[in-house]
C-alpha cells in the first residue's frame, strides 16, 4: 500500500471510531490470523452483579452483607463493585474495614468490626484451608451457568457462596461469527474459573479458552496459542491486559477501559462496541489491497 492509501485508511478508520495509533499496525492487522480476547469488560459489559448469595453455618443475607460489602468496598474489581453496591443498597451505610489486601488472581481479605474476612475464587480458599466442600456442588451449577461462583469465609470458617453474572455484550455474539465468516480464528483468556469461561465462550461463539490465568500469566497464554507462529491480536480494557496487549502483534484496546490499556495499544476502539474489531480488519485488508 502507498503512504496515500495508509493516510486515507487511517482517515477512514478514524471516522468509524477506530484509532490505529501506530502507522504500521494498519498494514498488519490484516496478516493476523487469531484474535484473542479478555472476558471481562471486552466480552462482556464489566459491569456484573450479585444474583446469589447463600450463606453457610449461622450467617444470614442480613449479617453477611454489611461484612463483606466493607471489604469489597476497598477493591477495584467489577465483582467488588456488585457486592458493596448490593450491599450499600439492602443495609445502609457499611463498617469500616482495615487491613485490606488484594492477591490478584484470588481475591481480597480485610478484618471487619473483629471478624477476619476473606473472599475469592475456590482456590484462594482451598490455599488457606477453608473447607468448601458443602457448597462446591451448587458453584459448579452456577458456573455452567455462565455464573462467577465465590466463597467468603469469616475467622476460618466457610460463610457463604456467592454467585455474580456478567453478560455479554449485545453485540459480542454478531461480532464473533463475522470474524469467524473473515477467516480468523478466536480465543479467549480469562482469570475466571474455567466452567464459568467455557460457559460464556460457548454463549459467544468463542473457539478457545484459556482459563484461570492469573494476571501475570495472561502474556504466556498469548504465547501458547501463538505456538504455530499464527499472527495474532489481543484485545482488552484492562490494567491486567496492558502486558498482552504490547506483547501481541497487535494489540488492540477498548476506548472505555483504562489508560493503562489504552497507552499498551496498537488499535484503539473509541466505543465498547466490539465490531470496532471488525471495522478495524475490514478496513486493513482493503487498504492493502487498494480497495476503495
Ligand atoms: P479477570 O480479569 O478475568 O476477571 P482476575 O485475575 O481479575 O481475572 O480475577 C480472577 C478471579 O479472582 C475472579 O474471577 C475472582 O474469582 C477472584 N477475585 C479477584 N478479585 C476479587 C474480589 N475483589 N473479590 C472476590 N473475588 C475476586
Ligand atoms: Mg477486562
């Protein structure tokens, strides 16, 4: 393609809400042959919330919620955000909770009016010795569900199983078939526990899932489906993207996540929108082949 075409491709793309930040990026992405994709926020709406909480031993919804919504009050992540909104919501103004700590990957513990408190994936609590074994049966239901299942445990002992659901995005599902009618091939890698991941690639038409990746291990991944050379893009929102997304061929990032994301970038979408990803290829392949 000549440097006149490139410029009127960028151009082009640019109206469509689609930014390829890097001149070279356009001429690549139509050589790519996987896309790999982040779950949460990029397939799905990021924004999930609470549809189950069953608590265990003497814990109720009412003594339950006001303890974990104060911890998960001091965390960042999406699942963090549904808990403490529905929290705040059913019972007020929440306690203070202090020494708050995130183990990326697992979940969070903090200590709450003298209770110690931990919540996270089955195998933050399976690390600490927490048996989840009475519930595990019912997680696995909500998981196949397409459900993220999570335990809380208070002072060393299983308190409850909680359930959230993120679902996709409306357009997800259309943008999947049309990259898979171009050509491409589509994976998904997620820190989700893998019957929730298979359940929702499966809703999204989705080839490949890598789960339970923890945040560090998201560039590995990437390097495993690239095992037979493939040429491959990443898209993602998030601060855990930020290395896939450099370390992709192209990486390309959702204009609604975050700056970090956005700055690791090749491709940047204005909108969540995912066929932005289509509009971005469409447009590769036919500014390289001078198309009009
Ligand atoms: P992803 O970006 O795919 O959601 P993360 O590494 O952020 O992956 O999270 C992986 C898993 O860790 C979550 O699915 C959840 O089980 C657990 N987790 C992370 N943060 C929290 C939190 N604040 N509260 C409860 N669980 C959490
Ligand atoms: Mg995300």
């Amino acid at each position: 393609a000549t440097p006149t075409s490139i410029m009127v491709g960028t151009g082009r793309a640019a109206e469509m809400g689609v930014l390829f930040r890097k001149g070279d990026a356009l001429q690549a992405l139509q050589g790519v042959e996987v896309i790999a994709f982040d779950k949460t926020g990029t397939l799905t709406r990021g924004h999930p919330e609470l549809t189950n909480l069953i608590p265990a031993g003497d814990w109720t919804r009412a003594t339950l919620l006001p303890l974990i919504g104060a911890v998960e009050d001091q965390s960042e992540h999406p699942i963090a955000r549904a808990i403490a909104e529905t929290a705040r919501t059913e019972t007020g103004a929440l306690p203070t909770a202090t020494g708050f700590r995130a183990q990326a990957g697992f979940g969070v513990r903090a200590t709450v009016n003298g209770h110690e408190i931990m919540i996270g994936a089955d195998r933050m609590m399976t690390r600490q010795k927490i048996d989840i074994a009475p519930l595990t049966d019912q997680a696995r239901e909500f998981a196949n569900a397409g459900k993220t299942p999570l335990y809380a445990a208070i002072d060393g002992e299983i308190a409850a199983l909680i359930a959230v659901s993120d679902p996709l995005k409306p357009t997800t599902r259309q943008t999947i078939a049309t990259l898979h009618d171009m050509g491409l091939k589509t994976a998904m890698i997620t820190g989700d526990n893998t019957a929730t991941a298979r359940a929702i690639a499966a809703e999204a038409g989705i080839d490949h899932v890598e789960a339970e990746v923890l945040p560090r291990g998201k560039v590995k991944a990437l390097e495993n489906l690239r095992a037979n050379g493939a040429r491959l893009a990443f898209v993602g929102d998030g601060i855990n993207d930020a290395p896939a997304l450099a370390a992709a061929d192209i990486g390309i990032a959702i204009g609604t996540g975050t700056d970090v994301a956005i700055e690791s970038a090749d491709v940047v979408l204005m909108s969540g929108d995912l066929r932005g990803v289509v509009n971005a290829l469409d447009i590769s392949r036919r500014t390289m082949r001078n198309i009009r």
